[in-house]
C-alpha cells in the first residue's frame, strides 16, 4: 500500500498526459512520501467513530505499525458532542470522523469544524474518479469537499411478517395507508437520526410528499418504539405486521430470517416510486485543527484505497462500498445496488434539514390524536 509496484507506475505514466507523467507522478509521490514521514513523526491518528470501525482500523495498523489509532467509539451524535465539549475546553484531540450524514453534514460542517477531505487525497487510485460509482466523489456538504461518503447501500427500511402480509398487495408506498393497515403497523421513532433517510425520500419525492406523512401519521394510528430489539420481536411474534422506517438488520430481520421466523422486507423494485440508498455510517470528515494531521491523511488514503475498502465490506458484511473496481461477493443481496432500479440518494445537501419533516410530523399527531 506504501509503494505502488512498477507495474502500477507504468500504466500510470501511460494513463498521464504526454508531457506531463513524470511531473505528475513525482507529485503525488513527494506528496505522499511527506504525509508517510510526517505521519510517523506524529506516531498516531485519534478516530471518533462507531465501535465497528475498531475491527476495520487494525487492518490500517498492519499496514503502519507505526502510527498507532486511538479509537474513541460512540454514535455520531456521542462523537461530535464530545468533540464540541472537548473545543469549549480548549482540546483539540480528534483527527477524523467517520458516521452518519446527518450528523456529519449539520454539526461538523454546518459548525465549521471540519476542514476539506478533497484536499486530502494523494493516491491516484483514491484521485481517480472512474474507480467511483457514477463516476465521481460524492460529498454531503454545499462545497462538494468536506464530508466524503463513501458507502451507497440499498436501505430496506421496510418490513412485514410473511404470515400476515401478502408482499404482491404492495406496488406503491401509498399502500400503507390501506385502511385494513391502521393500527397493524409500528415504526422506529421518526424524530431519531435512525429513521430519517426513509422520511427525506418521501417527504421530497413527487408523488408522495408532505401530504402522503400527513396522512400516514395523523390517520393509520402507528405506534413507536426507540428499542431496534423490540421493534423485531413484536414483527416476529405477529403483534404487528409491519414496520416502518426501520433498516431491517438494524432490528435484526436477516438474522430473524435465517432461524426461519417469519419476517422478510421489500425488495427494490417493489414500490413504483423507487428504493432507498444511503451512506448509512459511510461517510468521513477531517476534524479541523488535528494534533495529527499527517496521519489523518494517510488513513484517509487508506480507507478511501482498493484495499481499505474491501475490508470495509468484509468486515461490516453489509455495505455496498462506492468503489466500483472491488468485488461485492461479500455485499447481501438485500443491501446490493442492481441494475433497472430507481434509485433515490437519500444524503442530498438540500434534504438534509429535518426540521420541516420533524414539525410535519408532530402537527399530524396533534392533528389525528
């Protein structure tokens, strides 16, 4: 990972400009070698990110025994709140951030903590955008340059036990507001960070919008739980016969399936008004004022690298990495982009406010209760 082989140098000078390869190699290079030895003068990289992320971070340490991670785990929003506690009392100890978009686009970016991950990038094979889904980087934030997501995994956020629900009945999301529906379906709380890719995708989309939420929380008498484990209970035993909103292996469903208990989820191309992607946990930001800047940047390179994003997906088991030059045997078939499907991007810069969603959502209650 430290040194491209000659093979690797040759089609990269053939791929340059004539004229311009050497100069352009010799860049990164330098370029690459400085943050290598800056990285091990500074000796560590302090990660505030979920606790998977530990298990991907000693495949880093392989490669650079000597820049040692200090993990700090936690959700996105445990991360950023320490980081904003650690500021007010004159500490800067985080490097980098890997989370939610949500929480990277509007507490990281939006408080201007964060400087830019673009800049950051020195491999070719990072640079080169051809090796990224859609052919480019996508970014959370209004600059396309801060918080780099990384991940694009098909989000079944809606669930329904086999024994009491015919999937062929569903064809549209407006299905859910059958009125033979009203009080057999449960939700995730939608004013929590977990159940808000499903609100943004409806809450914009054409055809269903405000008005759509409006009935489906004022009319169908929906109850909410915050516990992901009781959410698969209650789908499991038939007490409910939906759920919404809600990653079904957030609640444990592809487990619950294979033990043969009678739970599944909508496919993509179920609803004619298309599927989810998210970046789930997928996306990075480069906290500002780093004690250990270097380092960051080696392990931006690395995460971002061939190699650091196959065993991203083999270790989480169920992101669909954005990398496109890596093979998705180890993807499941229920979190894998296909062909023919239409797909909605759920982490768009101008859908990430909530709070319309959010006040739509507790004017419906007072409205239908």
């Amino acid at each position: 990972m430290r040194f491209l082989s000659s093979a690797l140098l040759v089609l990269f000078f053939a791929a340059a400009p004539a004229g311009h390869a050497g100069e352009t190699a010799a860049t990164w290079q330098t370029e690459w070698e400085r943050a290598l030895q800056g990285a091990r003068k500074e000796g560590q990289v302090v990660l505030y990110a979920s606790a998977a992320f530990e298990a991907l971070f000693r495949e880093f340490q392989k490669d650079y025994p000597e820049i040692k991670v200090v993990f700090i785990p936690g959700s996105a929003r445990d991360g950023t709140q320490r980081i904003i506690a650690e500021r007010r009392a004159g500490k800067y100890l985080a490097d980098l951030y890997i989370g939610g978009a949500t929480t990277g686009y509007t507490v990281l970016y939006k408080g201007k903590l964060v400087d830019p991950v673009k800049d950051a990038l020195i491999l070719p094979e990072v640079t080169d955008t051809s090796k990224w889904w859609q052919g480019n980087h996508h970014y959370l934030d209004d600059e396309e340059k801060y918080v780099f997501a990384f991940n694009a995994e098909l989000q079944p956020y809606f669930s329904y036990n086999t024994k009491l629900v015919n999937p062929k009945e569903f064809k549209s999301f407006r299905d859910f507001l059958n009125s033979k529906w009203k009080g057999r379906q449960v939700m995730f709380d939608p004013r929590l960070a977990g159940a808000a890719a499903p609100l943004r995708f409806i809450y914009h989309h054409s055809e269903l919008g405000p008005s759509f939420l409006r009935r489906l929380f004022s009319e169908m008498d929906i109850p909410y739980s915050r516990d992901y484990r009781q959410l698969g209970d209650w789908l499991s035993v038939g007490k409910y016969s939906i759920v919404l909103f809600t990653d079904a292996q957030r609640i444990d469903l592809d487990i619950a399936k294979r033990q043969g208990l009678p739970v599944d989820w909508f496919g993509p191309a179920t609803f004619k008004e298309g599927a989810i992607l998210g970046s789930a946990s997928g996306n990075l930001g480069l906290i500002n004022r780093a004690p250990h800047p270097q380092a960051a940047r080696v392990a931006i390179n690395w995460l971002l690298s061939r190699k650091g994003q196959i065993h991203y997906q083999r270790i989480f088991q169920k992101p669909d990495s954005r990398r496109i030059d890596i093979p998705k045997d180890d993807v499941p078939a229920f979190s894998k982009r296909t062909e023919g499907v239409a797909y909605a991007l759920t982490e768009k810069r101008e859908w990430m406010d909530m709070k319309p969603i959010y006040d739509l959502i507790q004017e419906s209650w007072k409205g239908g209760r």
